[in-house]
C-alpha cells in the first residue's frame, strides 16, 4: 500500500511537472510547431514515456494543459457571479462569456493555435468548442424572440477563432481593448436583430 501510494504522489508530481513546462514552453515560444512532446519532457526532468503514458500523444497534452488554464473561468462560468455567472441575465451573460473566451484565447494565443489546428479532426468537434456551444446556445434560447441559438451560438463563437485572433493581434496588430469592444458591439447587434424579414430558420 505505502509504495502505491508513492507511486500515486509521483504521477501526480510528474503530471504537475509536465503541465508546468509545457505551459512555460508555450509562452516562451513564438510558433506552437515550435514545442515539441520531447521538448516538454525534458523541460520537466522526465521521460518520454511516462509523457505518453500521462496524456497519450500531443493533443492530449494540449487539452490538458488548455483545462487546467481555463479552471478559473470554468468555475466562474459555473458558480460564480453575474455576467459570468448562471444567475446573470442572459443579455449580459452572452457578451460576457465571448469576451471571457476572447481574453482567454489572447492570453493564450500560442497554446489556444496549437489546440484548435491540432490534428486532423474539425475544431468544431473538440470537446472545449462542444463545452461553449452547448453553454452560449443554453442563454441564447432564454432570450425571447431569438429563434435560432444553435446557429447563433455557432456564429458567435466564430468571432473567436484562434486562428482569427492571432490574425487580428498579430497581421492586424489590434490593441486588446479595441478587440474586445468591437466584439461587443458585434454581439450587441446579434443579440439586438431578428431574423431578416420574411426569412425563417426552416427555409
């Protein structure tokens, strides 16, 4: 019992390694291709291996290392106060949760690329992209007269695309504030529209 459970502590500490270096090599680094999974293992004093055998290949990596930045926001998507929160209206919960994703991904540009052009399978199938849809299309459909919240959840969030963020900061050089309220005025005029006249969702 006494060396399963160190065995245990040590998976633990070797996973809070890993995640450590992964996440310094990822700030560190201008292009995402630049980190590779035999970078990060010697960063974080193990083997390739025990790499391996913690998250699978490099997408698993990613994926762990995107939730355990994202936590904070979870939690206040979760449990916390309004706008972020389950008790905000949804007029201002909508913005608020784009503008936290927004934010996240610009501070997070390196590591938000690397996950959402990662593999051969759609961004639009990972199960963080599943996670915000299902959660944005929830409040869209509170909100009266909006007849479509899966489309609008869908289009909204195109808005923060990793690859159009990285586009926006770093071709277009848009200053963060600016970014950010011009995402605002975008879903305030979403959010403010119905469906063109004598359009329907069916048609």
């Amino acid at each position: 019992m006494p060396e399963r459970l160190s065995s245990r502590k040590d998976a633990v500490r070797n996973r809070e390694a890993v995640l450590a270096a992964a996440d310094a090599l990822f700030t560190r680094r201008e292009s995402p291709e630049d980190v590779t999974m035999a970078d990060v293992a010697a960063a974080a004093g193990v083997g390739k291996g025990t790499l391996f055998r913690a998250f699978g290949d490099r997408a698993g990596l990613l994926r762990a290392l995107y939730e355990a930045r994202l936590e904070p926001i979870r939690q206040a998507v979760e449990s916390g106060p309004p706008p972020l929160g389950p008790a905000a209206p949804p007029h201002d919960r909508v913005p608020a949760l784009l503008d936290a994703v927004l934010c996240f991904k610009l501070d997070n540009r390196c590591l938000a690329l690397a996950l959402e052009e990662g593999g051969s399978s759609s961004p639009y199938r990972a199960e963080h992209y599943g996670r915000w849809h299902s959660l944005l299309r929830a409040v869209l459909e509170q909100i009266p007269g909006l007849t479509d919240g899966d489309f609008t959840a869908h289009a909204l969030l195109a808005a923060t695309r990793a690859d159009l963020v990285e586009y926006l900061a770093g071709e277009e050089r848009i200053p963060r504030e600016g970014m950010r309220a011009q995402l605002a005025d975008f879903v305030a005029r979403v959010l403010a529209s119905g469906p063109p006249q004598g359009l329907t969702a069916e048609e």
